[in-house]
C-alpha cells in the first residue's frame, strides 16, 4: 500500500492574521498547542521568524522523548509560515537526512483567520514497507500520515481556544 506522503486540516479562528501568525511563527510556542512539541530553542537568539532560521524543536510522545533540527523555509507575517526537519536525536539533533516538512497558511475569512496547517512526509528515498514499519513502531500502530491528522487537528483546537479564549496575551 502507497504512503500518503501530505495531511492537513484547517480551522477558522476569531483572530486577525498577524496575530495568529506572531504565535505561530515563534517556535517557542508550539508547545502551548502541540500534542507532541514540547516548544523550541532557536539558534544564534533570533527572535523574528525569517527564511534560514534555525531551530531545535523538543518533543515527547509518551515515555519517548527526541529533537528535532528545523530550518524556516517560509516566513510571510500574516499569510505563511513553514519549516523542514532535516535532524533527529534523542537529546542532540545528530542523524540527518529529510525528515518532514510543516506548512502554516493563514487566509482573513468572514469572522476571522482559516489557518491551514500541513504535514508533508520528506522520508521520499525510504521503501514504502520501511517506512510503514517504522511507522506503526514509533506510533502504536498507526501510519505517520493517519497519526499526524489527529495531531493536526488538536494543534488546531488548541490554537483556537487560546487566541480566542478570555486570557489571550500576544506574546
């Protein structure tokens, strides 16, 4: 069986654009949302996403927990912010090759943003029964594709409820 190599999912949110984008942009802060990041370290003190920011994303599922190295390969304020993984290791970002990339799109609808966020599967060069191998192992079962849609959509949810919930501070 194929691999679906992309996932995504959108979600509407009573917030302007640059805002939504301010939050999203800052690696910092995924782990406010994410199910699995814990948040990020950004190489070299950079504050403001740019193409060729790098950073190192901390991340846990279960008892697993890995980093990941990133680089912006998108910073548009307000329309599209994303970044390739192209490092993995437990405490250190040490094997390298293609990994994944994320993409964030943000688009002004009637009564806010519809934010899209994607999840395209970089491993191209991998067989397809290794991949779905490693897959169900690092998964309990599941394809990275089919695991990234539930990821996906509880970033998403979680996003919404803290741009529009009571306590909302842009960072």
């Amino acid at each position: 069986m194929p691999r679906t190599l992309a996932v995504s999912d959108c979600i509407v949110i009573q917030a302007a654009p640059a805002a939504i984008y301010a939050q999203v942009s800052n690696p910092a802060l995924m782990g406010r949302w994410s199910p699995e990041n814990l948040g990020a370290t950004v190489r070299g003190g950079d504050r403001d996403a740019h193409v060729g920011m790098v950073f190192d994303g901390h991340n846990r599922r279960g008892p697993l927990r890995w980093t990941t190295r990133c680089t912006v390969t998108a910073a548009v304020p307000g329309q599209r912010f994303a970044f390739r993984v192209h490092a993995i290791g437990r405490r250190r970002p040490v094997l390298r090759g293609r990994i994944a990339t994320w993409e964030y799109r943000f688009e002004p609808v009637d009564g806010g943003t519809r934010v899209t966020e994607t999840w395209r599967d970089d491993r191209r060069a991998w067989p397809d029964v290794l991949a779905h191998t490693v897959d169900r192992l690092m998964t309990r079962g599941h394809t990275f594709a089919d695991f990234q849609r539930g990821n996906i959509r509880r970033t998403l949810r979680n996003l919404k409820d803290a741009m529009e919930g009571p306590h909302h501070r842009p960072s």
